[in-house]
C-alpha cells in the first residue's frame, strides 16, 4: 500500500474564544471586553453559571488577557467539586475548553480518563496526553484507531511514551504499515516495520505480556550517564560494572525491543546499543533525537561501534562545530581514512604531534600529519 503523505497536526484556537464564538449563557461574563470587575467575580464564582456552564466559563477566563483574571480563575476551577469537573470533561464543549481542562486538571487521572472518551476532544490534546499517558490510559488510546488514523502523530506519541507497552508499541507500527502511514516523527520507523515482519503481533489484554514487564525493567536499569564503558590503552572495551544488568536485558531482546529503546531509552542504552553488531538497531541509536554531543564524542572514540555510525557523526554539523568530537574521529582508526583527512586541518599542533606518533593509525594519516606539521613549521620560519 502507498504511504499517506504526512499532514501537520491542526492546532486549537487560543483562549480566550471571542463572543460571537461563546454559548449565549456564557457571553456576558465570557466576553473578552467585559469589564475587569465583571470578569473577576465570573473567575471567583460569584456569578449565576453552575455546572458545566460554570467549567466552560472558568476555562474561558483562564486565557483572559488579565493576569489576575486568569490566576482567579485557574484557582476556581482547581477547587470545583470532582463531579462537575467530569461532567464538563465528557461534555460536548469547544475543543479549546476541553484542552484548557487538560492543562490545569491533568494531574488528575480521572480527568484524563473522562477526556480520552470525549469524542469533542480536539486530536491536538489527545496527541498532548498521549505523551505522558500512563499504561492503561495509552492501551485506552491506543484502542481508538480511527483517531490514530486521522492523526499518526498519536501514534508517535504513544511509540515515545516510555509508558506504552512494549507489544502496544509493536501494534501500532504494524497498524500504521498496514494502513500506509508514514511515521516521520520516529527515526527508525521503517527498521521497525521490517523488524517486526512475519512476527505474531499480541492482541490488546488487561495485563501486560512478561516481555512488556522485561522492557520496563530495562528502562528502570537505564541511566542519563554519557559515559559507559572504559577502554584502556590498546583501545579494548570494558563495560562497568553497575552496567552490566543493563547490558544483559538488552542482549536478551528482540530486533524491535532494540530499535525501540534506543529511542524512548537515556544515555546509558543508548551507549550501549550503538555497539549492537545489528546495524539498524546501531543506527536508531546514534540517529536518536535525544542523543547529545557529549555522548557522540564518546562514540566517536569508540573501536567497538560499526563504520556507518562513525560516518553518521562525521556528518552530524551541529556536533562537528566542537573540538573534541574532530579530534576523537581523527585519532580513531576505525575511521575512514577519507574521513579523518577532513579534521586534519582543524587539529591543534599538539594533537597534531601527537597523531604523527599514535600506534595503530593508518600510514597514509600519519604521513598527512607529519606532513601538515612540516608545513606549519615552515611557515613560522619565514
């Protein structure tokens, strides 16, 4: 099937909404030009809208040009009672309302839950929610395919969220494969669709699958640290010990475990993936959104990680505007040579000196380094 071309999620209007755009029970004290007295007793209460009216009306003001208005009346409907609150949550209200209630009440997993079920619910939010969704609330969402086909970026969203189920995630990239979407929002998209080709794809269940429980498990392991292995003076790899768990639970994973966490994951799986020998869970790694330039120039150090992800850094301009990420791929070996030529000219004279003596550096970039030091002597001289 042909893939869909991807279409920009549609935004929702900014509160607050004009009048003409307000129900007439709320167009009194709703109005943007009201007078500030007005408007002030409507965000405190003091004025005869109850129920749903009264949320609508609260979240109305809480985009009120005044900050006081505003402050006000975020307060009054913090404080209304949980009843009402839901009864608004599951009312055909102005999307724009709906998203007001999830961004000063979505603390509350109640609220959420109402939301979720509303079909008013602009896909704006839905995709906003889906971010940080806890598991049952993204099996919930995840269920609802006729808004994941209107809007994939749900589905992105729930594929990030590191509370999705591991097997929901492997759902709705087949799903999304088998309905030609294109999922522009994960890297590794299409290394995950030929991943989990041919494989059996888990129904939806009340409780997660033991390999669900595994993934989690890994994510609790996983650290922020840039840094996870030493290497000593001939180049060889040891992975630390507090990392060794971690390194364990991800051998023991599948192809789209892998790609997946090298997205949702932090620093010390990704460190770790990128030296997978499986070269499209490598590369989800280093081409993850979330990889920094700390991190890069560890790898770029690296003997152990494969060629592509070595080029891949060698290409990344935003981490080749520091110094320590040229210098880490000139004096790696397994960078080639053509490559490590580009960051000669870029390298300090003490590195430079230091490159012409360094063990196990190609013939052909040592003699372009003691090359370039001879130049440069020259040129002091004259």
């Amino acid at each position: 099937m042909q893939s869909l071309p991807p279409m920009p999620i549609a935004p929702i209007p900014a509160l607050p909404l004009p009048v003409e755009a307000l129900p007439q029970g709320l167009s009194r004290f709703g109005n943007p030009a009201a007078p500030l007295p007005a408007k002030m007793l409507a965000a405190q209460g003091a004025v005869p809208v109850t129920g749903v009216n009264q949320v609508a009306l609260l979240c109305q003001l809480s985009g009120d040009a005044e900050d006081e208005v505003r402050a006000k009346a975020v307060e009054t409907l913090a404080a209304l009672p949980e009843e009402i609150v839901l009864s608004a949550c599951a009312a055909d209200l102005h999307p724009s309302f709906l998203h007001a209630l999830f961004e000063h009440l979505g603390g509350r997993p109640s609220v959420l839950e109402a939301l979720v079920a509303n079909r008013a619910l602009a896909d704006f939010t839905l995709e906003r929610i889906a971010r940080t969704a806890s598991e049952m609330l993204g099996e919930r969402i995840a269920l609802n395919q006729a808004r994941l086909l209107a809007c994939p970026e749900i589905i992105e969203a729930l594929y990030k969220n590191k509370n999705v189920r591991m097997s929901t995630a492997d759902r709705l990239i087949e799903f999304a494969a088998r309905n030609g979407l294109e999922l522009t929002g994960i890297p590794a998209y299409r290394a995950h669709v030929e991943a989990i080709r041919g494989q059996l794809i888990f129904e939806p269940s009340d409780e997660p699958l033991p390999a669900d429980q595994q993934f989690q498990e890994a994510l609790a392991e996983d650290t922020n640290e840039a840094v996870v292995v030493d290497a000593d003076e001939e180049g060889t790899e040891t992975l630390k010990e507090k990392f060794i768990p971690l390194s364990v639970k991800i051998r023991n994973m599948t192809l789209p475990e892998k790609i997946r966490l090298a997205l949702v994951g932090d620093a010390a799986a990704r460190a770790l993936l990128v030296r997978d020998p499986i070269k499209q869970v490598a590369h989800a790694a280093i081409s993850s959104p979330a990889m920094r330039e700390d991190e890069a120039v560890a790898i770029a150090s690296s003997k152990e990680v494969n060629e592509d992800v070595l080029r891949y850094i060698a290409n990344k301009r935003e981490w080749l505007r520091g110094y320590e990420i040229k210098k880490a791929l000139t004096f790696n070996p397994k960078v080639p040579v053509g490559v490590s030529l580009r960051f000669l000219p870029h390298l300090r004279p003490n590195d430079l000196k230091a490159l012409a003596r360094s063990r196990g550096i190609p013939a052909p970039l040592k003699t372009a380094a003691r090359q370039r030091i001879e130049e440069q002597d020259k040129s002091k001289k004259r």
